[in-house]
C-alpha cells in the first residue's frame, strides 16, 4: 500500500529546511522498504509549525509539526505513516484553532490540493465559477461581481465592478486582463501564498475577468523576489491547456522596484519601458497596457472571483460587514508568536487578530505598535487595537488596511526611527517623476534627524513637509509615506525628544 505525504513546497517552509525534510523521508521509507508517495503542497498559513507534514490514513490527513530532519527516524519509528502518536503529531490540521476559528473562502484549498494538479483543483471546487461565467452574459458576470460587494484586496479597496464594467463599457479591439503580484508590502505573503499553492484559483479569476469584459489576454506580473511562485504558474498555464479556451495568459518577471507596485508603474514595465507612474487621467480602465482598456487587479481579488461566480453574489457579499463584504486573508508578521495567515470576513478588530491568533509578541513583552498596510502603513498604538477591521473604520482613524499586512512591534521600538525608516524607504524606492516624493522623502530624513537632534522647532516643518507630500504627489508612494510618519510623531511623541 503507498501512503500520501504533503510536504509544503511554499517559500517559507522552504526556507525552515522543508526539501532536507523531504529527502529524509524519502531515505528512511527507502531504507524501511515502506511505499510512499510525496505531494510538495501548498503552505496552511501556520508558520510556526513548519514544516509541517500531513499523511493521508484512512481516517483523514494527520498533521505533524514543525518538523525537522533530524525528528524523521522517530517519527517512523512511532508510526506516523498510520498517524501514530508523537510530541510532533497535531491531529487533522483543520482541527488546529489557529485554523478552526478561521473561515477559509479564497484560501480554503491552498495547503489541501497538489497545486501542479488541474484534477486535484477541478476535484476540490475549482473551475465551478468559469464553467457559470460561460454560460452567462458578460454583463451579467459584471454585474454578479459588482452585487458581491467585492472591492480591491490590493490596497486602494476600489470597488471590482465598478472598475470591470468601465473597461465593458470602453469599446476597444483588444482589451487587457492584468494580475498585479508585485506583492512588495513589509508583512505580506497572501499573494505567494496563493500562487505557490493553488495557482488555478488565479488563473480562473482572470479568465473569468477577460470573458466578463471582452478581453483575450492576461498578464501576470510576479515579483522578482517570487521563483517559486512564478514557477508554480508557469506550470500550471502550461497543465491548463484548453481549459482557458481562448484566453491567453503570459507571465512576467517584475524588475525588484516597489513602485511597480503602483499600477500605472507596472504598465510601463511590462511595455518594456522604465516602470515610472503615470499621470491620470486617463485611468487604465480607458487606456491602459499599450493604451487599451485594461482590468488590473491584485491576486486576491482574481482568487476571490471563482467563488463568486459559483456560489453567487449573495454568497460573498453575505461576509463582512459595512461597505467591507467577504473575507480577506489577513498576514501576522514581526513581533508575533504565532505569525501566519488568517481569513476571517471583515468585522474582527486588530486586538482579537493580535491576541487570540496571534497570541501577542513572540518576545513575551506588550505591543507598543502595529503597521497595518505595508511600509506605507500607519503605526498604530494600543489605544487603537480595538478598531474593526474595516476600510471605512479604518479610514477614519487615518490608517489603511492596504492588503491585510500586519507587522508587530513590542515595547522596545523606537518609533522616531521607525519614522526615519519610512521617509528613507520613500527617498529609496521613488520613481523620481514629481518633486514632492523624490525631493520630500530626502528633506524628511533630513528634518527627522534633526528633531532626533533635539530640534523640536523642527517638527512643524515635518509636518508641512508631510501636508505637500500627501496633496501634490503622483501617486500613493508619495502620498502615503506621511501615514507612518505622522503617525509615529502623534502617538509616540516622546520618541522624538
């Protein structure tokens, strides 16, 4: 009898040594004469535990973890192949409450299917909502998206059909489908996550945007820093076949610049061009790649497409509440015990996330602070950990969920070089188009060390400095670098004495 192994290929446990884990128990099974065969897998979200290992018995798929080189002859030796007891054995992995209090839609199957297998996809849900898209009218399928509520999980939360039903109503001879994954944000990982262990959900996604706007070819663009997501992509664009029909996708490689990020930015790039930002209007919608009119939209967003068209609009908007509908899969990092995915649908605040996911600071000291959205991100403080995870709650604090990236700080952080940190990062990762982000960002290092100084008087200049950057910018890079600037300086002022 051969006995299924799931061993995550996913960066991250590739980097806690999951391929020596492999080739340990590929050895001892050899050496044992025990038949098994391995699946590489898709990453659960739970990043302590890894690696981890779930073997396939007759009574479900029994969890091991974090698992090293070093602990594979035990484990064979208490029978781990039949899901025997050991100090590593976790029980069925959906079990966990780490993984049981979340509720899984746009993730739900990565960590569970072989991600190179269009059977396994298609055997788990998948292909469901392409399969209704064809058989609708492409402003039906508009108008399904538009009724679920879903906005763009990308950072700018705009509202998907809005922005599909400008590029349906924009006649043009060729029209362009393109996936941001230029996933660059300090603290995210959703969108690897979700191309390394369940590509097809993206693939579908998009093939579903280009028949609901009349487009015939998508664009990916990875991240520089992603081989194994654009691998894991490549691969199943070429298992996908005629599947897609008449849809074709390519994938490219980004450059390494943040500011591709931005979407005009990324156009250029992928035109071959500098990636710079470009003046709107016109928006991409209208004029877009090559100047057609084009969808963008991040990962997430396409992953969260297929259940939509499959389950229906109401299925979706039915999570979240508010303007904020579904669920997005939220990313713990930094100083955290327990750092990892979690799904939830909008309506938890940052404190339960923090707390009863998390489980506080992985150094055992309180929380001082916590950038929500990327290196762009406001820092917030404890007095604000019980805000809802929700844009408009959000936004009327001042701070942005961006792409659900959340980065931890205990009480031992500096904030003022925190702050330094951003308008540094911003001076570093400019375009050089406008004036308020090149020339500003390098000003507000300057004004910062000087207030570090001991110039208080300063402080007024940065907080000028900071109104022209986030009113005369081109784009968000310079625009939002004042959140965690001015954030860092009202809530922690006395790091700047």
């Amino acid at each position: 009898m051969i006995t299924t192994l799931f061993v995550p290929g996913d960066a991250a446990a590739l980097a806690l040594g999951a391929d020596a884990v492999v080739a340990a128990i590929a050895t001892e099974a050899a050496r044992r004469g025990s038949e098994i065969q391995i699946v590489r897998n898709g990453s659960r979200g739970l990043l302590w535990l890894e690696p981890l290992i779930e073997v396939v018995t007759p009574q479900g798929r029994v969890a091991y973890g974090p698992v090293s080189r070093t602990d594979v002859c035990k484990l064979f030796d208490s029978g781990f192949l039949t899901g025997g007891a050991h100090p590593l054995r976790l029980g069925a992995a959906e079990s966990i409450p780490y993984l049981a209090r979340q509720q899984r839609v746009t993730m739900r199957r990565v960590g569970v299917v072989d991600p190179r297998s269009p059977a396994d996809y298609l055997a788990n849900g998948g292909g469901e909502g392409l399969a209704r898209a064809r058989g609708m009218a492409p402003a039906d399928i508009v108008r399904a998206v538009t009724d679920s509520g879903l906005r763009g999980r990308g950072g700018a939360a705009f509202p998907t059909g809005i922005k599909w039903k400008t590029v349906f109503d924009t006649p043009a001879d060729q029209k362009y489908v393109v996936c941001n994954a230029d996933e660059g944000d300090s603290g995210t990982f959703s969108d690897r996550m979700l191309m390394e262990g369940d590509p097809f959900c993206l693939i579908e996604g998009m093939a579903i945007a280009g028949r609901a706007v009349g487009a015939s070819r998508g664009y990916i663009y990875v991240r520089s820093e992603y081989p194994h997501a654009f691998a894991a992509l490549k691969a199943a664009l070429e298992e996908a076949g005629d599947w897609l029909g008449d849809f074709r996708i390519e994938v490219r490689k980004a450059a390494g610049a943040y500011v591709c990020g931005e979407e005009t930015a990324m156009l250029e790039s992928i035109e071959g061009k500098r990636g710079i930002v470009r003046a709107k209007p016109p928006l991409p919608a209208i004029s877009g790649l090559f100047g057609q009119p084009t969808v963008i939209n991040n990962v997430i967003t396409f992953g969260a497409v297929p259940d939509i068209l499959a389950r229906g609009a109401d299925f979706y908007r039915d999570f979240g509440i508010g303007r904020s509908r579904g669920t997005l899969p939220f990313q713990l990092a930094g100083n955290i015990k327990y750092g990892g995915l979690v799904e939830v649908p909008f309506g938890l605040t940052l404190r339960e996330l923090l707390y009863d996911f998390g489980g506080g600071s992985r150094s055992g000291r309180p929380l001082r602070a916590v950038q929500v959205g990327g290196p762009l991100g406001a820092y917030l403080p404890d007095s604000q950990f019980d805000t809802v995870l929700d844009y408009e709650a959000f936004a009327a604090i001042g701070a942005v969920l961006g792409h659900g990236g959340i980065v931890a700080f205990d009480d031992t952080v500096d904030m003022a070089k925190q702050a330094r940190y951003a308008m540094q990062f911003c001076a570093l990762e400019s375009c050089g188009k406008c004036t308020p982000c090149r020339i500003g960002s390098t000003r507000g290092v300057e004004v910062i060390d000087r207030i570090r100084a001991g110039q208080d008087e300063q402080i007024e200049l940065l907080r000028s400095l900071c109104d022209t950057m986030t009113y005369g910018s081109l784009c968000a890079m310079g625009g939002m670098t004042p959140y965690p600037v001015l954030s860092a300086l009202n809530h922690f002022p006395e790091d700047f004495r």
